[in-house]
C-alpha cells in the first residue's frame, strides 16, 4: 500500500508538470508567427496589402505612417500606425522591450491596436492582434 501511495504521488506531481509545462508553452506565439523583423520594416510595410484569409479585405500602409483598411474595394477605416519597441500604451498589459520594430501600433477611428510583427518581407506580412493573438497573413500587391 505504501508503494501504490509513494507511486500515485510520482506521478501526479509529473502530471502537474507537464500541465503547467503545457499550459506555459500555450502562451508563447505559434511559430508561424516567430519575429523576424528588420530594421527596413518602415520601408518594407509601405504599400498596399491584401489578406491570405479573405481576398476582399486589404490595408494600404502609407510610407507617411497612414493606414486605410478596406474590403472589396471599398474604404471602410483610416488612421495612423507606427513601429515600436513594446505595444505598453495600446494594450492592458506591459511587456518587455524588444526589437523597436517588433510590435505595429494602429490608431484607426479613435481606437488603438497592437499587434506582434512576425515576419516582414517585400512580400509578405504576418502579424499577430495582441487582444486575441489571432494571426494574420497579407500578401503585397504592390
């Protein structure tokens, strides 16, 4: 008995582990969206943007720090974004500071957004929304 009892702690104590283990893991970002920004990402972003997940949706980022969001064509919000070091100010929770151009800050129609920059090339953007770290993919189109 008194090994069955000294066993079934082992393991729950391995099976606390592994859901803390887990559950930490869990809150990292996907990889597909692992940061792999450049100091050239103001240059880069500039352009006009569509959504992998939805052709009808596209954001232009104006090379003088507008934004304009629109689908099928059509404008639909306007405002500013800029690169920052942190999303502190645009988010309820503070994080560290990092590359100062891993997090995209919006500011459209009165409200602000942050989002984690994954990847910026000429041609592709993968962003993450810091409120429900939802990814989201564009393409360049010109």
């Amino acid at each position: 008995m008194r090994k069955s009892r000294a066993t079934l702690a082992v393991l729950g104590i391995a099976l606390a582990l592994a859901t803390v283990t887990w559950f930490l893991g869990s809150e990292q970002q996907p990889a597909e969206v692992a940061s792999v920004v450049t100091p050239d990402a103001p240059a880069l972003i500039a352009g006009s943007w569509v959504s992998e997940d939805d052709a009808h949706y596209g954001v232009v980022f104006g090379a003088d720090g507008t934004v304009v969001e629109s689908y099928a064509g059509v404008a639909v919000a306007s405002g500013t974004y800029h690169f920052a070091a942190s999303p502190d100010g645009y988010t309820a929770e503070a994080h560290e500071p990092s590359h100062p151009h891993a997090f995209l800050l919006e500011e459209i129609d009165g409200e602000r957004y942050a989002y984690r920059v994954g990847t910026l090339t000429p041609d592709k953007l993968e962003i993450m929304y810091l409120e429900r770290g939802k990814p989201l993919t564009f393409t360049k189109v010109r």
